[in-house]
C-alpha cells in the first residue's frame, strides 16, 4: 500500500512525551488553517509516494533507539487505509503509537480505537467551536470535531487537546478553548512561525507568556515551547 509522505524523522525525543518517537508527517490536509506552518505538506500531490512496506524498514532501522512513533501531518486520517494499515504494523513491533489529528475524521478515529491501534490521541483544538471557519479555513467542521471528541470518550481512549496559542489572534480564547474541549490534559503549544505566512511573524508567546494564560484556565495544563519543550504545570 502506499501512502503520501512530506518526511518522517527517526528520532524524535520531544513529540510523544516520556517516550523516543519515530515520527511520520503525512501529506495532504483537508483544512487550510491560515497559521500553518507546514504548508507544503498541505497537497499531497506535492508529497512523495512511498510502500507502507518500505516505511516499515525505516522504522525497524530506528528500532533499537525508539519506543514509539507518532503519525501526523498534514491530516494522517484523510489517508485512513493507510493510515491504519501502518498502525498494524507498528502495534505488531511492539511500539507504542501516537496520532496526532484535527479531528476531521471521526470513523478513521473511532476504527482506530476500535481495534486497539492507538495508545494516545492528540486532537488539535483550533478556536472556538463557533469559529472554526475563520481560523481553519471553509472546509474546516467543528461539529465532526465534537464529534471525534464523543467517539473518543466512548471508547475510554487516552487523549490530549492541544491548543496553538498565536499572541494577538486566540490568546483571549485560550480558557474557553480548554473548557470547550474538556479533555483531560490540555497543552498550550506556542506557534511557532517558521514556514508560515509573514503576516504571523513574532506572535509566539514566550514561556512567562503561555504561563500566564494557564493560570486562567481551567483542569490539567502542560505547555509547550520550541525551547524548552513540554512542561508539567
């Protein structure tokens, strides 16, 4: 089977936390969030091909210094066979898996969680339910994303929300995003503007920063920053 790749990186010891990942960017999004900073990952036809099969022996290579791999994107979910296909094969090496997702999808998500082949589920939190089109593009739905979030507490699956916080656009939001989202850790992720639209440039919040704006929200709270990685609050 092949699947649409913008890269994958063999060691990674700060997208899965407590764990050294293996991680796999797939290519192509169904969302256009003005913020991307992946933007050449957004068409996979830009993307290169590769053999699920092929993928594998990379990871095999990494085996010995790995204990996990993590898929994201782009939207890992919009290639669902794919996507599950390497699920497979990576529970069947004894690795721990981690999807990071927008939510888009809740049948890839839910047949994931149905035949056990995911340990964490990292759902992207855009903006305010009421607001995702502004934020993530026309195509973007946030009722499939309440949706993903329901399919996920029914299945009593581990998961995370992660909010990007962007100084100036969705700061002020960032307690009502937390609530909304209800999950049972939350991560406030700076943005990081490498790769994204000029317009966004210097709108990264600083550690002291991303602090401040968790002590206004509510439940379990990590951040997270290009410097120092993810923290416990």
């Amino acid at each position: 089977m092949r699947v649409y790749l913008g890269k994958f990186v063999p060691l990674s010891p700060g997208t899965y936390l407590g764990h050294m990942a293996f991680v796999i960017y797939f290519g192509g999004c169904n969302w256009r969030c003005s913020y991307c900073n992946v933007p050449e990952y957004l068409d996979k036809a830009r993307c290169d091909e590769m053999l699920t099969s092929d993928l594998l022996t990379e990871i095999i290579h990494a085996r010995e210094f790995i204990d996990a791999v993590v898929f994201t994107g782009g939207e890992p979910t919009i290639q669902g066979k794919a996507l599950l296909s390497l699920c497979e094969l990576v529970k069947g090496e004894g690795l721990s898996v981690k999807l990071q997702t927008n939510g888009s999808m809740p049948g890839v998500i839910e047949e994931l969680l149905m035949r056990n082949l995911v340990d964490l589920v990292s759902l992207d939190i855009k903006a305010l339910f009421d607001n995702y089109s502004s934020v993530a593009g026309e195509f973007s739905n946030a009722e499939n994303v309440m949706e993903s979030i329901e399919v996920i507490r029914k299945h009593h699956a581990s998961w995370q929300a992660v909010v990007p916080v962007i100084k100036g656009i969705n700061e002020l939001d960032v307690p009502g995003i937390v609530k909304q989202a209800g999950a049972p850790l939350t991560v406030l992720q700076a943005f990081e503007s490498d790769g994204v639209d000029p317009k966004f440039s210097g709108l990264s919040p600083s550690r002291e920063e991303l602090i401040a704006i968790a002590k206004r929200c509510s439940g379990k709270l990590h951040i997270k920053t290009k410097l120092y990685g993810e923290e416990a609050l």
